[in-house]
C-alpha cells in the first residue's frame, strides 16, 4: 500500500490509461481518464459500492501510460483491453454477433451469409432481425439472382445451374455486365427496391396464370411472399432513409445499461441491449462502449450516429469517422429518447436479478469466508479422484471464481505414479502436480482449496502444501451422506465439521462445486476408460490401424457390438473381409 500511496502522490495531470494489477501482477482492470491524477486517486479515497470495493481490494499496484490526447486514450485502452482481457473489464466480453448478407467482390461474384465483417471490399447489408429472417432473404435472392454458388469452381455444372440458381461461370462465360447487372439488382433489393420487384413478380405472377401455366404462378406468388414475410414486417421509423444507429443509456449502482437501435431503410430491424458493470466515469466508459462496439466487435458503421446530449459526439466524430447528431428537438431527438428510456426500463428490470444472482455467487463467497475465519475466496479450486478397483486412474480440478465456473481453467490428470487404488497417494500428486506447476510459473494461487472426501485426503493435500511446497492455503473437505448428496465441510487440523446451515446460500454454494468436480472427474474417467479399452482390445490386429479404428468405433461404437456383428456386417462397414476375419478372430479369443 505504501508503493500506491508514493505512486498516487505523483499522478500527472494529463490525459492517459491505468493498469490496475493484483498481487500477482496481472492486469486486472484497464481504465482512461481525461486527467489521471483524479481518476486514479478516485479509486482509495471515499466510498464506494460492493463491487467497487472488490476491485480495489485486488488491487496490488499499478501504472499509467499518458497520452496527448483523449482520443487517443480511447484508442490505447480498447488496445490494452484486447491485449491483457482484464477479469473487471466486463463491457462487451460476449460473443453476440448479427447475421449480415455479403456479396464477395470477386471476379464472379457470390451471395454469403455471415456473421464475420472483414475488410476485403465485399457489400455488407444487415445487421438482420434473426438468423431465420437473413437466410429466408438469401434463399429468396438465391432464387431471384442467380449468382456463383461454390466456394471454388468445379470443372462441370452443378445442381443450383439446373434449378435456375446459377448461370454456371465454371462452364459457360459469364461475363462482367452480366453479373453487375445481378448485383446492382441486389443491391437495390437490400436498400429498400423490394416493392418494385414485388410489382414484378405480380405481373409475371398474373402473365403465367393467364397462360394456365400454375406452377409456375404458383412459384411466384411464393416469391411474393417471400418478401412480404421477411422484408415488410418491420414497423416504419422515419421519414428519410438514412441509415443510422441510435445509442440511449442510462447508469444506477454502478451499472449500466446500453440500448442501440438499428435503423436501416427507415426501419427499426433491431436492438442491442448490453448490461455490465462500470467501475470508471460513467459518461468516458460510455464513449469507451461505443468505440468497442464498432472497432472491436466490427459492427457496421452506418451513415448516422444519434448520441444523446451528455456524451462527447466530437470524440465519437473522430474516432470513428462518422457523420455524429446530437437532436436537440425533433423525431430524431424522440428515438435518442426512447433508447435512453428503455435503456432505463431494462436496468430497473434487471437489478432483482442480479440482486439475486450475487446472492448465490459473490456474497456466498464473502459469507463463506466469514464462516471459515478466512479472506473471502474469490478463487476456489476443487480436486476429486475418480477410478473403478484401481483401473484407469484420473483425478480432475475444476475453478470457481466469484462463485461462478470458470471452465477454460478446468485441469484433468492421468495419475502417473500411483499403483492400485491409493486414494490418498493420488490426491498427494495431483495437489503437487498442480501446485508446484503453478509456483514455477508464477501463477495465481487459489485462496480456498476444496477436496471431495474427508480427513484423510485433506491431510494428504495439507501434507504436500505445507511440508513439500511451504504454501499455506486453507484446506476443506466435502464429504457426502449416504444418498450421496453434500453432507457437511471439514477444515482445520485435525479437520473438524464447520457448522453451516443446510439452506444457505453458501451451502448451495458448495454443493454446485461438488456436483461440478465430481461429473468433470466422472466424464473424464469415462473418456479414458473407453480409449483404453478400445485401443487395447484393436491394437496389434493386422490390418487395423489408427484410421480404422476410428472407423469402426464410428459404426460400432462399442466393443461389445463388435464381438456381436458378423463378417457381413464388418464388411459393410468398409472393412476388407480378410481383416474383418483377424478382428473378429481376435475378440473372440480375447477375455470378456
């Protein structure tokens, strides 16, 4: 504490980004201010809510960068957030992306679905109202257009050539006029033509009735609605037909909430809703949202951004190059309105959720740590030995953090050095394995270990941290009753049963680790017990290798169906005869 005191003391008054580390050094939070003197300082001094006090009881140290302008603050702090992915840096970390049509921009041409925009000069049109909606419009177009098809050209016309979806470029000469007509035709389409292709179709529609021919009629008049279905639905927004997204937003206890209306064609096709966290000034992380939402998220930009009148639209103009309103009256003034109000609304709706979902997680963590006389273990890891008569081995270590999983920390363990069904011996080397992995490599400890079973593999883990690692980590064990559900915790040493009540939230708490570590243990045991069997049941068969064996785990999948199929069935696998006679040969002689 005294390095941040020292630090803090000689803040600059300039423009700039924070780094907030933990006792490890890991980032853990990345922040801009327009003066980082105040900002920073702003963090230990005065009050602040339950989470706010989580971050800064986290932090260890920290550094700054300075920067000539805010600008580039923003710029250098969507960079260090992509760099370093901070656990407290929460605004747009989910993988929610809309559904666009593309037209490449290649020699001849394609129509792609996609939810990936990159910059490779193809047409992108969207985002859509759903996935359904946007490939129902490429079919519709795919019929109407008919456009290249394959990814790569083939030497000889397909299927889409003899139903009238592609005019075959990989045959015949297409030329270029041919398909700028078909482009500029789609092109049209997506920028609101449809009615005039619709008044098309009714002709051509009426033109094949007429002439008796009601296949065909009938083919149009479900282009037709086609259309109607998936292109007039949409409630009509404004008067122009200027292509532009609307931000409200609105802040409460440390949260907000951004609400992005997407206007294309005069319509309302869509709306984004994030709700995160703040832990900064509301309005910079604000900016800080936006600039996220299109440079890293790769939204489209459209022709218009509608900000509300607190927001700094100049730095949006700069850094995104856009054409930025700020309505002070008007229709447009009303839709930066509505954003904000429902941005309002889902908030309010959202807190007793979140209420609640804290409720399980983070303050059964902190309720937790009260019981057990130790810091609030934000980080918990839980170990759990998993084999049937001493076969196949494994144990598995899973991660809560905050009282949630975190499965991309999830560790699983073949046991290397155990003979037999030595509980305790194993739950000794997979607490060394990882641990002493972890102290080479300067990783985060975890502040609360958990282990599935009773005193005797709590001694075992307290044994190989304390003597072998000098660690001094709390220790827990779950034992279960005899229905096999949670039963009670054991700590301490000699480890004693720590009194916590059966409907409390703590409790639950640690039943989801139990439930959790002992199916990813089972799961894994599972996996390895099948491999191990099918692998040494087929190995050493002539004629059996690597890629049959895939094979005949594909078809069979089990060795018991293939003690049970005859030659025919092997053959009709794919499998020649005479090999098929050496397994079957071989797994008649091998002991059930």
């Amino acid at each position: 504490m005294d390095t941040i005191r020292e630090k803090l003391a000689v803040l600059p008054d300039q423009p700039g980004c924070y780094l907030m580390k933990d006792q490890f050094g890991k980032v853990i939070y990345v922040g801009k201010a327009k003066v980082l003197k105040n900002r920073v300082r702003s963090y230990f001094t005065g009050s602040h809510d339950g989470k706010t006090q989580r971050l800064v009881a986290n932090i260890s140290d920290f550094e700054y960068i300075i920067t000539s302008s805010e600008l580039e603050a923003l710029l250098l702090e969507m960079n260090l957030i992509k760099k370093h992915d901070p656990k407290f840096n929460v605004m747009l970390k989910d993988d929610k992306t809309y559904p666009y049509l593309k037209i490449t921009a290649e020699q001849q041409p394609r129509l792609l679905y996609t939810r990936k925009i990159r910059k490779d000069k193809g047409k992108y049109f969207g985002p859509f109202v759903n996935a359904f909606a946007a490939q129902e419009t490429k079919k519709l177009l795919d019929r109407l257009y008919p456009l290249r098809k394959c990814d790569h050209m083939p030497n000889k016309v397909c299927l889409y050539y003899h139903i009238g979806q592609c005019l075959g470029p990989c045959v015949y000469d297409i030329t270029e006029e041919q398909n700028k007509k078909m482009v500029d035709e789609i092109v049209k389409f997506l920028n609101g033509g449809f009615p005039e292709v619709k008044e098309e179709l009714t002709e051509k529609m009426l033109a094949a009735s007429e002439d008796l021919n009601f296949e065909r009629a009938k083919e149009l008049r479900d282009q037709i609605q086609h259309i109607d279905a998936v292109m007039q639905k949409q409630k009509m927004m404004t008067a122009d037909m200027v292509d532009k997204d609307v931000f409200g937003f609105h802040y409460d206890k440390g949260w907000m909430c951004v609400q992005v209306f997407f206007i294309r064609q005069g319509k309302l096709i869509e709306r984004d809703v994030s709700l995160f966290p703040f832990y900064g000034d509301a309005i910079e992380d604000f900016l800080s949202f936006i600039g996220q939402f299109y440079l890293q998220k790769n939204h489209i930009l459209p022709r218009e951004l509608l900000l509300p009148p607190e927001a700094d639209g100049e730095l949006v103009k700069d850094l995104l190059g856009v054409k930025v309103i700020q309505p002070k009256r008007g229709q447009k003034k009303e839709f930066v309105e509505l954003a904000t109000k429902n941005a309002q609304l889902a908030l309010h709706e959202k807190f007793a959720l979140i209420e609640r979902d804290e409720e399980r997680t983070v303050k059964a963590v902190e309720n937790l740590g009260l019981q057990l006389n130790i810091p609030a273990p934000y980080r918990i890891e839980a170990f759990d030995n998993s084999n049937i008569h001493g076969t196949n081995p494994v144990s598995a270590m899973i991660v809560f953090e905050d009282g949630k999983p975190n499965k991309k920390e999830y560790r699983k363990y073949k046991i290397k050095t155990v003979t037999g069904p030595d509980d305790y011996a194993s739950m000794k080397e997979v607490v060394r394995r990882r641990y002493s992995r972890i102290l080479k490599e300067n990783g985060q400890l975890p502040d609360l270990i958990i282990i599935d079973g009773g005193k005797g593999q709590i001694a075992a883990a307290q044994d190989v941290l304390e003597n072998e690692l000098n660690l001094d980590i709390p220790v827990g064990g779950l034992a279960k009753d005899d229905k096999h559900r949670t039963s009670q915790l054991l700590m301490g040493n000699p480890p004693e049963i720590i009194p916590l009540l059966r409907n409390s939230q703590e409790f639950y708490l640690l039943q989801r680790i139990q439930d959790e570590v002992h199916r990813f243990a089972i799961s894994f045991h599972r996996q390895v017990r099948a491999k191990g069997m099918f692998q040494s049941s087929l190995d050493n068969i002539p004629g059996v290798g690597e890629k049959r064996k895939k094979l005949l785990l594909k078809k069979f999948g089990s060795i018991k169906k293939m003690r049970e199929a005859t030659l025919e069935d092997f053959h009709a696998a794919g499998i020649p005869l005479s090999v098929a006679e050496e397994i079957i040969q071989a797994l008649q002689n091998e002991p059930l």
